[in-house]
C-alpha cells in the first residue's frame, strides 16, 4: 500500500502485476523536480547497487518484522528484481519497470492555487495521484488518465476500475481554472519530463512503448478565456498612452506626427415626396431645391418657441429670399402667409417611424454608426491612436444662439469641402475629399491641436474638429490648469492682503481693481470680456452695470452690507446672488455708483486686460480665470472632508460626494436649463402615476 499524510486521502491507481512484492511498494517523499532531475544520472549509473541492495533486503526480511519495514522505508531503489538473467517469464511491465528503476520517479509540486498533485513514474505500470482534501478547491473539468494496463488480468482489471471510479468520483473534485502563468510552467514541465523519459527509453529500443501523459489543461475553453482576457488586456494597455510620465514638448510643438481620415459630412439634401406640399397664401408653390431645403429649417421647428419671436422670423425670411429664384421672390415676401403645415407634418411621421424600428433595423443601424465612428473618430497622434472629439461637419440649419441672441434664425450654410482646411502631418496620407470636390488648402501646422477647420457664415468664427477630452492635448491643458491653481494656493493669502489695502487707495482705478478682484475671489465671478452690438448681451465682474446690482444696509437671514446681483452670464444664465460684503467693499460701491445712470459701467476705469496683467505682476501665469478654478477645487475638497466619514459604505460616499459637488455648483453659478421637453415628460409621468394608484 502507498504511505500518504493522513491528512490526504490518496486514490491509487496500482496497475502492477507483482503480487509477492505488493507489500512492500513504499511512497517516497515528495521532492522539487530539479533536484530529481538532477539525480537521475546518478541513479542511472549506480544501477547494479540498487539491485545488490535489493538482494541484501530480501536475505534481512525474514529476520524481523520491524527491520524489514523499516529498511524498506529507507530504501529509494526500484522494487525487488530477479537475480536471474533468463527473465522471459517475467510480464513485459515488470521488465520495463526493471530497466528503467523505480528511481526515475518524476515529482511535480503544482502551486497552491491548485489542489492536486500529481505524482508520474515515467515508463512504469503504475501512476499515483493524489487529491488533498481542501475546503475549498478548485475546479479542472475532464481530467483524464492514460494509464497502460495491458499486463493486467481482465476480472482484476475490472474491479480495479471500478473502486477507482468510485473513489475518484467522491474524492477528486474539479479544479479551479488556472491562469496563464500557472499553466506555462506546467507545460514546460511536462515537455522536460517527456525529454527525460525519451532519453531513458533510447536504451531499452525493444520494450513496448508506453502511453505518455500530458500535463496539460484538458479543458480547452480554460485555454481560450485565458488568451482572450490575455488579449483584451493587452489590447486595454496599448490603448492608455500613459503621456504624462514622457517629457514635455518644449519649442511650443503639440505634435510630430498626425495621421486622420479628415471630416465626415453630413448627408446631401433630400427632395420632398411629391405629395408633400407647401402653401403661401392659400397657394401651392412649388420651390426649387436650395429654397425648398431652407424652407425645411424652419418647418421642422415650427412647434418650437424660437418661431414665434419676431427677430428669429425676420432673420429667417431676410436669408431664405436670398436663396429663392426671382420669381419667387416677388411671389414670397410675408412669413405669416407661409403654410408650412403639411412639410412640417412630415417630418414628424419621419420622426415616429425611427422611433417604431424594429430590434433588428436599430441594431443594423448601431452597427454602422460603429464602423463610421472607428473610421473617423480617431486618429494617430505622435504613433498612438486617441479619440476625435466631434468629426462631423455641421449640417445646415437655422442659428438660435444662446439667450436673446440678434442673430438668431439666420441661416447656416452647408458647408463644403472647399471650405475646409485639413491639418495633417507632412508625412501622412492626405485624407480624400469627396468626389468631384478639393480641401480649401492642406496644413502641416504642428503649433495647433486642431485637425480641420472651417469658418461659419453667421458669426464668422472659426470652428474646429479637436481631439476628445481624453486625449493628450486636452489632458494636459487641464493638468496645467489645476497645477497653476495649486500655485495660486502659496501666493493667495498674500493676493488677499494686497487687495485690501487697495480698498483704500486714493487712486479710483486702484479701488475699483481691488473691489472687483473681491467678487472674482469671493463669488467665483468670470471675469467678463466686451461683447459686441451682434452678440448676446452677457456680462462678466468687469463689464457689471449699475441695473446690475443693488445695495441694501441689511437684511434679515443674510446680515448688513448686503449687495444684490442679477444679471446673465456666460451662455445667459442668469445669475441671482444676495452676499453680505465687507464693509469698505460697501462704501466703494456706493462711491463707484454715485452720478451714473442704470446702464453705465460699474468699474468704468477696469478692463479685462489691466487686470489679467495685473495679476500676472503678482505670479507667473496667473489670470482672473485661475482665481475659479482654484476656489471651485478648494471647495470641493473641504466638502469633502467634512461630510465623508471614511468607515461609511459606498453609497454613502457616493452621497457625500454628490452634495459636495452641488456646492461647487452652487458657487460657480452651474445650472442645468430646463429640457424643451419637460411639460410633455411631466405630463406623461403623470399618467404613469394616474394608472398605477386608479387601475
């Protein structure tokens, strides 16, 4: 019988045909594989001392009990051997077993994550496996094993077979699925054994081959989910350019090499059906195609409220009858006559048939959006592939313009190929342009980030095709920006105490510097530029006016030297704020008001860019813009501190992290507009709520 821990319950699988000897077959103790293999030349060469050592065991037995186990147990030989010569008796396992010694035993000590091991005597009768009896194995799905019984008799044979069974299947549990990296040394293990049982069997060319057993994983999905996690994670890797750990361009380069597909256009106009039609005064009329596509703009928005203020009207009519024939210019002259009901119907039934498509048509359509978006959404940066922010041109349609903006309802011409600029490195493949079509002209400008450009007609500003927020580039413009508002925190204390003694300086300029540098640190306020007589009227701290603000001594809840702000920002949001100031920044507002009238300049004697300068005196780089990020950053991490206990759960975290963020908000004047489509969402959710307590 095999000798094992008692902690372990063996299965042996004990195929010998050598029943006087049977008893005394022992387990020898398991050792590293180098260490066997590096004993087996010595073991090979001392062949004739095992068998001498054999015949003095088998004098000794009958002397005592204990020292005959106790020889055994110290005996590493091979089993006993006949002395003699003529051993055409013996079963041909035997002789094999004699030939090779039972001292070519191969010990393979499988790592812990595994709960086998696996003990193999090569060119042997006999395979020993055994199972440790863990609490928690792991999991190996149809471990197979070749053993070579012929020498067996047939009733033993099966009766061998089926205790193994038995037992094999009450013991041997399934083993955990093994990485890659535990499944290489095996593998490499195995093809060294198989080497050394080549080499062992050169010598004996006529003895039956035996069948050799492969420790490999025998379950191929094992194989295939560790290379595709393998490859995936690959793949993930090549894909994070890890850019902030290589040196920085410094002679203003963004790039070295560029490579895209350029833009993609959006698609050609389509004519209406022709029982689609359009009226003016009662009349049907039927427009030529650069009319008729204008004439679409405005239908399509014709539920919308942008239709009903008199300037977006004016602007749509002044440019559609540019593009009408002359004819139809005499013909249309008075919106208010137009008849776009039947156009505008269309495009809703249009709108309800994409939204009825089937699972499989959404699908086929996700499909190609896909494939057009790995075509152009990304490009080759510096010879890493980073996402493109937005590669379509914008499609035509009507300006709107954030707030009352002048020019809303202009419209926005499609924009061609002509029009546009390609950027693109000297050495790259220049994209194609559509056919019959050419690039307005081909850049190779690495000073810009930008990878196509093209002037819009309404405002005339220019606009790009950028890389995403994700991308290098961007990814470094933010980091600049946090680093230097990080600096600002080692000069701010000094700022502070600069501008308050500037709160009584004889120099009015000086006051009204230090006042509205107050509001920027204090409110977070944006600095405000100038605006121009065709742009929306938003306002900054510079460019505040008298109606602006208004001043109060005191006020319940909030305190005395209380200023009340409302005016519209950026992107015309309006902002609302009532703040208890200083006393001196009180008296310099009432100083800075007297004799003007509603819409004249507070800081009549500030601009934007005596103040950027200014600061710039005080740190290098620093602009009234750092002053933003610097206090929105510190807000949140006080918020943070102070409301994240460090034993709470996730969610709860989660929760803290959100209020935190609303008072970053709150401070920066954030908010999201109301949707255009909020009354209807209401409304609908209110006949959810009708039918779940009614029905």
């Amino acid at each position: 019988m095999s000798l094992a821990s008692p902690k372990l319950a063996p299965v042996v699988l004990n195929t010998n045909n050598n029943n006087n000897n049977n008893n005394n077959q022992t387990n020898t103790s398991s050792t590293s594989i180098k260490k066997e293999l590096n004993n087996n030349k010595s073991r090979s060469s001392n062949g004739k001392d095992s068998k001498s050592n054999n015949n003095h065991q088998l004098e000794s037995i009958h002397d005592s009990t204990t020292k005959r186990i106790s020889r055994v147990l110290h005996s590493s030989d091979d089993d006993d051997d006949d002395d003699d010569d003529d051993d055409d008796d013996k079963p041909l396992a035997k002789k094999v077993a004699a030939n090779n010694g039972r001292n070519s035993t191969t010990t393979i000590n499988i790592k812990k994550e595994t709960t086998t091991v696996i003990k193999k005597e090569p060119k042997c009768e006999s395979t020993l496996i055994y199972v440790k009896n863990d609490p928690s194995p792991g999991k190996r799905k149809n471990e197979n094993i070749d053993i070579d019984d012929d020498d067996i008799p047939l009733a033993k044979k099966a009766k061998n077979q089926i205790s193994t069974e038995r037992k094999l299947n009450s013991i041997i549990k399934v083993i955990k699925k093994e990485k890659s990296s535990d499944i290489k040394p095996l593998l490499s293990l195995s093809k060294t054994k198989e080497s050394s049982e080549k080499k062992n069997s050169s010598s004996n060319r006529s003895s039956r081959k035996i069948k050799k057993e492969k420790l490999t994983p025998t379950s191929s999905p094992i194989k295939q989910t560790t290379g595709k996690r393998k490859k995936k994670e690959e793949e993930e890797e090549e894909d994070i350019w890890r850019w902030w750990e290589e040196e920085k361009y410094t002679d203003g380069r963004k790039w070295t090499t560029l490579e895209h597909k350029g833009p993609l256009f959006p698609p050609l106009y389509e004519s209406l059906p022709h029982n689609v039609k359009f009226f003016y005064n009662g009349m049907e009329v039927k427009l030529k195609e650069a009319a008729e596509e204008i004439m679409t703009f405005y239908a399509r928005m014709l539920d919308h409220d942008y239709t009903s203020k008199e300037i977006f009207n004016n602007n749509f009519m002044s440019d559609w009858r540019k593009s009408m024939t002359q004819a139809e210019r005499e013909l249309i002259k008075d919106i208010r006559k137009c008849d776009f009901t039947q156009v505008a119907n269309y495009f809703k039934e249009q709108t309800e048939q994409r939204k009825a498509m089937t699972k499989e048509e959404k699908k086929k359509l996700k499909d190609d959006n896909e494939l057009i978006r790995k075509e152009y959404g990304f490009c080759m940066w510096d010879k890493h592939r980073q996402p493109v922010g937005n590669y379509k041109i914008e499609p035509p349609g009507l300006f709107r313009g954030r707030g009352e903006h002048p020019k809303m309802g202009c419209v926005k011409k499609r924009i061609a190929p002509e029009d546009v600029i390609i950027n693109i490195g000297r050495q790259a493949q220049i994209p194609k342009p559509p056919e019959r079509h050419h690039w307005k002209e081909i850049r190779h400008d690495n000073k810009v980030s930008w990878l196509v450009m093209w002037t819009e007609n309404v405002r005339g500003n220019n606009k790009y095709i950028m890389l995403n927020a994700s991308s290098r580039v961007k990814g470094e413009r933010d980091w600049q920006k946090y680093e230097k508002a990080r600096k600002l925190h080692r000069f701010i204390d000094t700022i502070r105490e600069s501008y308050q003694i500037d709160w009584k300086s004889k120099e009015m300029r000086i006051r009204q510097r230090a006042v509205a540098l107050y509001f920027i640190d204090k409110l977070a306020l944006r600095v405000g530029n100038e605006k121009d007589e065709d742009e929306a009227d938003t306002v900054g701290c510079c460019s505040l006016r008298i109606e602006h603000i208004k001043l109060f001594d005191k006020i319940d809840n909030i305190g005395e030297n209380v200023v009340e702000f409302d005016f519209l920002g950026k992107d015309s949001i309006r902002y609302t704020n009532k703040v208890s100031v200083e006393s001196r920044v009180y008296k310099n507002l009432k100083l800075f008001m007297e004799n003007k009238n509603g819409d004249d300049d507070l800081f009549d004697r500030l601009t934007t860019s005596g103040l950027n300068q200014y600061l710039s005196e005080l740190m290098e780089g620093l602009t009234a813009k750092v002053f933003r990020t610097y206090n929105a950053s510190k807000t949140l991490q006080d918020e943070l501190d102070s409301l994240t206990d460090p034993n709470a759960s996730i969610p709860e975290k989660i929760l803290a992290y959100n209020r935190a963020n609303r008072q970053v908000a709150l401070l920066c004047n954030h908010q999201r507009s109301i949707p255009k489509t909020f009354e209807k969402s209401m409304e609908t959710l209110k006949a959810k709520v009708i039918r779940f307590f009614f029905i």
